[in-house]
C-alpha cells in the first residue's frame, strides 16, 4: 500500500481551496519575501555603521538606511498581515460553503448515516485549521526557506570558518524536524478525530437528554463523553511532548552554537583574522536563525495538522450527491396519467441483507386519500422515502405524471410533494419563518387560516411575541410542533401531502380537526397518510395494508374488514368500531 497517496489527496484538497486566491497569495509571498529581504539586511547594515564608527566617518547614512528598513519593514509587514488574515477568511468561508452545500445536495442516507456532532465539527472547527494551512503557512514555509537559507549564504559570506558551526547545529534541528514531525502530525490528526467523536455523542446525548435523565444514565453518558475528551487530551499532549522536544533540542542546539561562534569568534578577532564589526554581525545573523526555524516549524505542524483537517474534509466530499437534472428538455407529463405510479419497485437499505421494500405497486391519483397502514417495520416510511426520491429503487419504475424518475431531478419531484415527518424536527428561526418555509410569498391571512384550521391559532396568539416567537424543541409541546410542521405543508399547497404519523401526539379534539383538514385537501389534489391510530385513516379512499416490505391488501374500510385478516387485527387491537358506517 502507497501510504503516500492519502497525502497527495489531501494536499491536493488544499491546493483546491488555494488555488481560486493564487494571485492574492503570490501577494502575500512578494510581501513575505520583501519584509525577509529588509531583515536579512539589517545585519549588512549594522556592520556598516560599525565599520564607519572606528574609521570616523559620517553616521548619517548608513542610519538613515536603518530607519529606512525599520520603518518600510513595519509597513510591510502590516500589508503582508492584512492580506494573508483576509486571505485567510474568504479561504475558510470558500470551505464552508462548500460542504455547507454538499450536505445539502448529498444524498439524504449517507448523510444520516454520519453523527450530525462530526459533520458540525467538520465546517466548525477542521475549516479553520484548513484556513491556516492553506494560506499562511504555504506562504510561511516559503518565507521561513528563505530566510533561513539567506541567513546562511550571508554568514557564509562573512566568514565561511564560522558558518560551519551554524551549519552543523542547522543540520541537527533540521534532523530532528523530520523525523519527529510525522508524529506530532499523527497525534493532532488523532486528537482532532476524537474531537470529532465528542461532537457526535455530545449532540446525541443532548438530543436525547430527557430519556438519559429518565433512565438516570448521566454518569454513563457522561464516561463515554469523557472518554473522547480523554483521547482528545491524551493525543493532544503526546502532540504537546513532542513539540516540546523538538523546540528544546532545536534552542539548546542554537544556543550552543551561538556560544562556540562567539568563542571562536573571538579567538578569530584577537588573532586579527576578523574584524568586530564582522562578528557582530554574524552574531546578528546567528540570533535571528531562531526566527526562521520557529516559522518553518510552526508552518509545518500548521500544514500538518490542516492536511489532517483536509483528510477528514475528503470524507465529506466523498458522500455521495444527489443526482442532477438530466440532460436535454425535460419531458412533458402525460396527459391521464395518475400523479404518482409505483411499479414493482424493491428497495434495500445498504447493508441490509432483505429488502425493506419489495414488489410494490401504487398508484396516488390526483386527487384523493391514499391511507398506507401496517406494524412497525411493514415499509411505510420507506414508501415516501421513494416518493421523496430519498432513497432510489433497487428495481421496479416510479413515475411522476406518467415520466419515470430517473429523467427528473429531485427537487422537480419534490415541488409536488409536502411532507410533515414523523419526527417534526424544528427549523431554527421562528414561527412564523417555520411555516413560510417552503412558501415565503404567502399573506397573513393565509396563514391565520390555515392556524385556525387546525386549532393552532389560539396557541400561537398565547404567545408574548406571537409569529415571530423563536421555536425550539422547548418553546412548544410535541403536539404543537407537530401542527405547525402541518400548517407548512399545507401553507405550500402541494399537489400531494405526505403525512408520516401527523396526529401521532395530538389530543382528539385536534385530531377531529387535522381530519377534516385531510379530507379537505383530499378535495383539492391528493393526500398520502401513514398512521398507526386507523381512525385517521377511516374514511380514505384506499387503505394499503403492508406487512413485510410488500403490499397483502387494498381497499376502503369496510372491504378490508372482509379481505383482510391483518386489517382486522389492526382495527380490533386498536378498539375500533369494525361496523361499516351507514351512508
């Protein structure tokens, strides 16, 4: 195996979000390189005024250029800051953007398949390490190069006996970077992971913290939390020890050096084969190689730990995305065909060795109320899954208007589709933002309607800030979210509304009026309910009835009551009136 190769991907992930600012990071570099050139020339400079000391000559000069580096050195050095920092933000906005974009357009599986912890962290926290790396510490190693190898060819210049003693201490530091690197490399790519697994257990914890209070399990969930915390602690630190070693042996290494320069040094100028000013100004040189071999470290391990980031950012890339509008003009709906038609489809999760879904057929007509009833598992919610296009058949054919799906992309689809989920999760913002999700352009009066229409409207007008109060999964019972998830649907008016257990935490009276708002919509186009509580399913049209993935029998209420052994069963368990009712 190539161990090389994840590398180059993952340099090549920061090269695509380098790229786009090229010119902006050239920038930076000539900066870079600039304020590097002045540095590099102070030592030069200094020698000069030394020399013009002892030979009394005029300081004017040689210190006017002095301040002349210092202060375009600081200017410099400012606009290099300038532009590398906002370099640096559109870098990690750019990357943001990206992924924020692809969880969007990925499928809705592989997606969910992810903690939503470790996808928040990966645009929270991994970006900004990218950030870093993909702007000032390409720009730093370079500079850091460069100084240190300016440094080196400038004391070589000055005295070359002296220069193979900094040489000697350089190689050593250099030795050292190389082969520990690699492992602090390896320990912050590790402890970044394992901020990754906290953020995921840390947002499942949270979401589910009253069942974990219920079952009084908060020091058991608070161990396992830890324990990421402690992995996260505990490759930090290795990262810390072995950073600590390097920068003591690389200090210890220079300082030593400085000391046998300045022994010899000395040595050299008592023997009259130095001059002071020379010395001194190796001198300066040799002090400032700290500087460089700080900057190259310190961008490595930067590097290092954004081509790790980079790594993890690879794995969101690699979640697969929807599937686009297909070419040429898209084909005209057939006329008489049903809204939606199922035929023979089968459906199999990944990893699943049955299918979930299996020889389907269905039609949902343009009008209407198409209840799908079952036990748990039977493949309810996975049949509006397909309707959503959230997971594809494995075989069969769907068909919208008489066109199959494959020549439609998703959200043409799912323009005719509302769909109130069974979860009901809220959408951060407010009210009133919740239910003018999908439809923004609708008025007041609409949806002071649609709130009376289902007993909501006494609820939301109880509220100090009414509309515009912000939602959470506090702010209203299950119940309510649950209606005002309804209201949105019926807020976008769709061709057909999916119903994924609606009235599962409602009370009757609000039940009674989420039925008469069915069968309202029924009138107006086409409505798909899954339910477990068959007295929301009635007086539908057509009642599926599914038991292991397929479909056992169809019919009203009163002809399943006939048919089907496992309807009855449903309606007996449920206490339900099994009399036909009289027309």
């Amino acid at each position: 195996m190539d161990v090389a190769t994840p590398d180059r991907s993952r340099m090549g992930i920061l090269w695509d979000h380098a790229r786009p600012h090229l010119p902006t990071l050239v920038f930076g570099l000539v900066l870079a390189l600039a304020g590097s050139a002045m540095e590099l020339a102070s030592p030069l400079v200094t020698r000069w005024v030394l020399d013009t000391v002892a030979a009394g000559g005029s300081l004017a000069r040689p210190v006017l250029l002095l301040v002349a580096l210092l202060v375009v050195g600081a200017v410099v050095t400012w606009w290099q800051w300038v532009v590398l920092g906002t370099l640096a933000e559109r870098i990690v906005y750019d990357a943001r953007e990206n992924m924020i974009v692809r969880y969007l357009r990925a499928k809705v599986l592989p997606l969910l398949a992810r903690p939503a912890g470790e996808l928040v962290t990966r645009v929270t926290s991994d970006t900004v390490l990218l950030r870093e790396a993909a702007s000032s510490s390409l720009v730093g190693l370079l500079n850091g190069a460069v100084m240190l190898v300016g440094s080196l060819a400038l004391m070589t210049f000055l005295d070359p006996t002296l220069a193979l003693v900094t040489f000697g201490a350089t190689a050593v530091v250099v030795v050292l970077f190389s082969v520990l690197l690699p492992a602090i490399a390896t320990s912050q790519e590790r402890a970044q992971g394992a901020l990754g697994d906290l953020g995921g257990s840390l947002d499942g914890t949270l979401r589910a913290v009253k069942t974990v209070k219920a079952a009084g399990v908060e020091d058991a969930a608070g161990d396992r939390l830890l324990g990421h915390a402690a992995d996260a602690r505990r490759f930090g630190i290795r990262a810390v020890r072995r950073e600590a070693l390097v920068w003591t042996v690389a200090w210890a290494g220079l300082q030593a050096a400085i000391v046998v320069i300045l022994g010899v040094g000395a040595w050299r100028v008592a023997s009259g084969e130095m001059s002071v000013s020379t010395l001194v100004a190796f001198l300066l040189y040799a002090f400032g190689l700290m500087g460089p071999i700080m900057e190259l470290s310190q961008n490595l391990s930067t590097l290092q730990s954004g081509v790790a980031a980079a790594g993890r950012i690879r794995e969101v890339r690699a979640i697969e995305s929807e599937p686009g509008a297909p070419g040429g003009p898209a084909r005209e709906p057939v006329a008489g065909a049903p809204l939606v038609e199922l035929r023979g489809v089968d459906v199999r999760y990944p990893g699943a060795a049955e299918p979930a879904v299996r020889g389907v057929d269905l039609t949902v007509p343009r009008h209407g109320h198409v209840a799908v009833v079952g036990p748990s598992g039977a493949g309810k919610t996975t049949l509006l899954s397909l309707l959503l296009r959230f997971v594809e058949p494995e075989r069969g054919e769907l068909l919208l208007s008489g066109v199959p799906y494959p020549e439609l992309d998703a959200r043409r689809i799912r323009a005719h589709f509302a769909y109130v989920e069974q979860e009901t999760p809220v959408v951060p913002g407010t009210i009133r933002e919740n239910l003018v999700l999908a439809a923004p352009e609708v008025s007041d009066a609409q949806i002071d309607e649609v709130l009376r229409s289902i007993g909501l409207d006494t609820v939301v007008a109880g509220l100090e800030h009414g509309l515009d109060t912000p939602l959470s999964d506090t702010s209203v019972s299950g119940g309510q979210r649950q209606r005002i998830a309804l209201a949105r649907a019926l807020l976008s008016r769709p061709p057909v509304l999916l119903l994924d257990e609606a009235t599962a935490q409602v009370d009757g009276i609000t039940e009674a009026a989420i039925q008469t708002v069915v069968r309202e919509q029924a009138e107006r186009g086409a409505v798909v309910t899954i339910a477990h509580r068959l007295s929301t399913v009635l007086d539908a049209d057509q009642i599926v009835v599914m038991n292991g993935g397929g479909v056992v029998a169809r019919g009203t209420h009163a002809e399943l009551l006939v048919s089907s052994v496992l309807y009855r069963e449903l309606v007996e368990a449920l206490r339900i009136r099994t009399e036909a009712p009289v027309g």
